[in-house]
C-alpha cells in the first residue's frame, strides 16, 4: 500500500474518530496528529517505542487518549513526566500551540525521535529533555505537571512535587481504572481536587484523569 493511501486511510480513520468528541481540531493539526502516527509507526519499527503495532490503533490508543485530555488544560507552561514517545505530550501541544509543553524522558531514543518529529511536523511549543525526573530542576514551576503510565500516583508526586508552580500548579495523572488504593496512600500533603471520566471513542476500558494539588501543611 503506498505512502499516500496509508495517509488519506489515517485520515479518515482521525477525522471519524475526532467527530466522536467536542474537541475542535484544525485542518493544520490534523494532518499534524496524523503525521506523528506515521512518524511513530516508522521509527518504531527500528526502536520499539511502543507496544502498540498498527498505525490505526495509534489513533486510538494514543492519539485520542492523549487528545481527550486537552479541554482539562489550564495554564500556559506543561510538562509531561515519562513521556515516552511524545505521549501525551505531542498530541497535547498540537492541540494546544498557544501553550508551552516540556517533554521529558531518561531515554536517549525517545528523545531523539520526539526532536525529529517537532522538526519534521514544525512544531514550535515544545522543548525535549532528557533527564530523570528526579534531576531535572526547572527555572520555573509548571501550572500542570502530566503523566500517562508513567508510575503510581504515589511515585508521581513523590518525583515530581517540584515540579508544580508553588500555589496553582497541579498534577494531572491519566489512567485507566480508578487506582483507589494509590489515591488512599497519597502523602498528607497531596490531596485529590477531582476524578475526571474520560471518553475516548473506540477504546476498551475504562479512562481516568485524576488532578491532585499540592497543599500546605
């Protein structure tokens, strides 16, 4: 099947899945979520940057789960912890251009691959980094600090508690089932603000967002 057909195929399949939402997606960032697939499908070929195979599954499983995420956004400066392959963090700047999008990972590879892709796509909003994310120590707080299967919420805000802006930054987790055990051993100084149910179309299993702050003692 050559190059072109795959595209327009995606296309379709984005288009089909985007107009089961509210999300309002530009033509622009359309073919921009759709060339990150076909990024993503290529070099993971050679550098096993995700589990998932087939680039109509990508649309789902990460495209989607990644872009529901978006209407939750509140703030200017974002950073995604364990970012991976740019997820959810690449879909989230492309949905998001007026906003600022850190990505940051401990892995060389990914980080390579998610530079090649703002090359490649002209994306201007965000900037890779390599680091733990333990060791990174940013200039300035961020007003949410993401993560997608990166850890437990315990971890998170354990490796993550200086990453917020002091007083209005908060956490953003995205998970499947509801981690109630995680949420009842969260340290006292970190408190659930709410659970947001998450629709993604066509995907099986349940999807959460769960937004935590963290508060003074």
């Amino acid at each position: 099947m050559n190059r072109n057909l795959i595209n327009n195929n995606l296309r379709i399949k984005l288009d089909s899945l985007l107009s089961q939402t509210d999300l309002v997606v530009s033509e622009l960032q359309r073919d921009q979520l759709v060339g990150y697939v076909v990024m993503l499908d290529k070099w993971n070929k050679a550098y096993n940057l995700t589990s998932v195979r087939n680039p109509m599954d990508m649309l789902v499983k990460h495209i989607l789960d990644s872009a529901v995420v978006s209407p939750h956004l509140v703030g200017s400066r974002f950073i995604d912890v364990g970012t991976g392959p740019g997820l959810p963090g690449i879909p989230l700047a492309i949905l998001n251009p007026e906003s600022d999008f850190t990505l940051l990972d401990s892995l060389g590879k990914r980080i390579r691959f998610i530079k090649q892709v703002v090359h490649e796509l002209a994306i201007t909003n965000v900037t890779p980094v390599q680091s733990r994310v333990e060791e990174f120590d940013p200039e300035q707080g961020f007003d949410g600090v993401i993560s997608r299967a990166f850890a437990s919420i315990t971890d998170m805000v354990e490796w993550c508690h200086h990453l917020p802006k002091q007083d209005s930054g908060i956490f953003l987790a995205l998970k499947g089932q509801l981690p109630e055990d995680e949420i009842d051993q969260l340290p006292a100084q970190f408190a659930v603000i709410e659970v947001k149910v998450l629709q993604v179309p066509e995907l099986e299993g349940d999807r959460h967002l769960v937004l935590l702050e963290k508060r003074a003692l």
